[in-house]
C-alpha cells in the first residue's frame, strides 16, 4: 500500500472530516458574532462523495477519520456516514467531535454505528459563562450528552476546554475535578489566531506554562507523564494517578507540535487543508465533480502532501493564516 510522506518525512494516516460548516453556537474564538453561514446543499459534499474521498485516502495510508464541525450532528442522518465509513476496511477509528449539545438521544446509536470515540466541548462549568461564551449554549444539554456518551461505552471521552485569561481560566481546577469524577480525560487549549474570531480571541491568550503550573499545583506528585507516541496527537499529557482520567495541554502557539503532524483536513465544501495555519488548500470536491478518475484523484493527493507546509506560522507571520472562521475549516 502507498503511504502519504509529506517533505518533512511525516506520514499523513490521520483525516479530520468537516461535514458542516453550520454550527448552533458561535463561541467567541471560533466565530464572529455576526458571522453567517449560508452554504447551501450544492456546495457541501454528499455523504457518498466523502465515503469516496475517505476511501480514497485509506487506500493512501489513512487509517483515522475524525468527524467534524461545524457541529456534526447537526448534519442530517449522520449514522449512515459513519456506517459507510466504517465498511471501509482500512478504516479503524471513526472518532467524533461535538459540542454535545445534540449529543443525548443519538449517542448510543452513534456508538453501534461504529463511532467509539468523542472529543467534547465544553468552556465552562458556568451556566451563565457557558452561555455567553458560546453565544447561547445550553450546559445542561452538554452535561447530559457527555453523560449519554459515558453510558454509551464511548471510550475514552475527551473534554477540551479552550482556556481564556479574564473568561474562564479561574475553572482549570473545577474542569480537572469534573473530568475525574466522571473518569474522563481533560485537555486544556491554548487561543489559536484562525480568523478574526480566532485573532480576536489570542487577546485573552494564556499560555501553557500558565496552565501547566496550574495542573501540578492542583494535582502535586499525582502526574504521571505520557509518552509523546502514546498519545498519538498534538496534546501532551499526564496520567492523573488513582484515578481513570489524564489531564494534557494542546499549545499550538506556545510550544507547537508541527514536527509529529499526521493530519489533513477536508472542509464540508470539500477542500483539502493541508495545514491549519497555511492558506494552502485543494478541492476534491471540484475533482469529483469534473469527473476525475480515482487514480487521477490519489495522484492530485499525493501531490497536495508534496506540499505541506512545514509548520504553521501563528507566531510570526499571521497574515498567511487562511482568513477563514475556524467553524467554516473544521476544528
């Protein structure tokens, strides 16, 4: 089987899917307040041509697929995708992620679709904070999709709590608490300057240190640090001892993790980001509409990768970030 090698000798198994740029909340850092998402039908891609796409990809190395938003569930019948996806036989792990809000009645049927895994987001244990951060969210609905998605036997569950100074960085110590009662992991994220929302929101910037010192001054000799391979991603993470939970920072400005990047993402319109932080960027959808064959379609990928950026650049060079909102690129 062909692998996806990128320049820098990293090997691309990991595809982040978008399949909506519609989402039901509009959290500071993620959109502007006045943004409108007006896609229509046409422009996004059918579940079957992202099963192609995914199949396409797996037959390059691709392993993972991630669903994401927008808010994913807010895409109609969203199980057939992952039941198509998962009949793909080099595909083993459909994970998800969601804001959880709509998450409650459908997580045992995600779970028996093939989805065992969810990345969840939640900024605050505030209801009130909850609400303005997100611009209208509901904690009670996240709590309870969280919970549904525990009793699933989705495993592991992830909380990612994007951390803000003066908005909620006074809850890293409540977030780790509740993480543990409910034996789930926690990770905490620093602002990333993706679109003016994102550029907006590095004003309330707090850094990993920041973070970090908070953690073991809460959890002092009970970390037990986790080998970089075993977390298989951008965070770094500490078991939290006599307990089912880890607790891990994701800083991609501070201290980023581009030199382990296994990770592309194709937008809900079917663009192929090769880095979240390049304005580099292909469309398949257009190649699947002009009707290229699939070996034309894997060439036109192993050509993308041929081009992916070294690294991204948001702490030095922010006007070469694709200026879109980070709701609209798939988070």
């Amino acid at each position: 089987m062909k692998q996806l090698i990128d320049p820098f000798n990293r090997n691309i198994t990991y595809l982040r899917v978008s399949v909506t740029d519609h989402c039901n909340y509009r959290c500071h850092y993620c959109r502007d307040e006045d943004h409108i998402t007006d896609t229509t039908r046409n422009e996004i891609l059918s579940y079957e041509e992202i099963a192609k796409i995914v199949r396409l990809f797996s037959e390059l190395g691709v392993t993972k697929v991630r669903l994401t938003g927008g808010e994913p569930l807010l895409r109609k019948d969203i199980l057939s995708l992952a039941l198509m996806l998962g009949e793909i036989p080099a595909i083993n792990d459909i994970p998800i992620s969601t804001n959880a809000h709509l998450l409650a009645p459908i997580a045992s049927q995600l779970k028996s679709a093939g989805i065992n895994r969810a990345n969840i987001s939640i900024d605050s244990l505030d209801k009130e904070r909850f609400n303005q951060i997100t611009r209208g969210g509901d904690l009670d609905k996240v709590i309870q999709g969280i919970d549904a998605a525990i009793e699933s036997g989705m495993s592991p569950i992830k909380l990612n709590m994007v951390v803000m100074r003066g908005v909620n960085d006074d809850e890293i110590e409540a977030m780790i608490d509740f993480a543990i009662g409910r034996k789930l992991d926690i990770r905490f994220i620093e602002t990333m300057p993706i679109g003016t929302a994102g550029i907006d929101a590095v004003d309330h910037h707090y850094s990993e240190a920041d973070i970090l010192k908070r953690i073991h001054t809460h959890l002092p000799d009970r970390l037990i640090t986790i080998k970089s391979k075993q977390t298989a991603g951008p965070a770094k993470g500490y078991l939290i001892e006599n307990t089912h939970s880890s607790v891990g920072t994701i800083s991609a400005v501070s201290n980023n993790f581009c030199s382990s990047c296994n990770r592309v993402r194709l937008t809900a319109k079917g663009q192929l980001i090769l880095c979240l932080g390049q304005k580099n960027s292909v469309s398949l959808r257009d190649a699947l509409r002009s009707g290229m064959n699939d070996d034309d379609i894997k060439t036109m990928i192993i050509n993308a990768i041929n081009h992916k950026p070294e690294k991204h650049e948001f702490d030095t060079d922010i006007s070469n970030i694709d200026s879109a909102q980070m709701v609209e690129i798939g988070g």
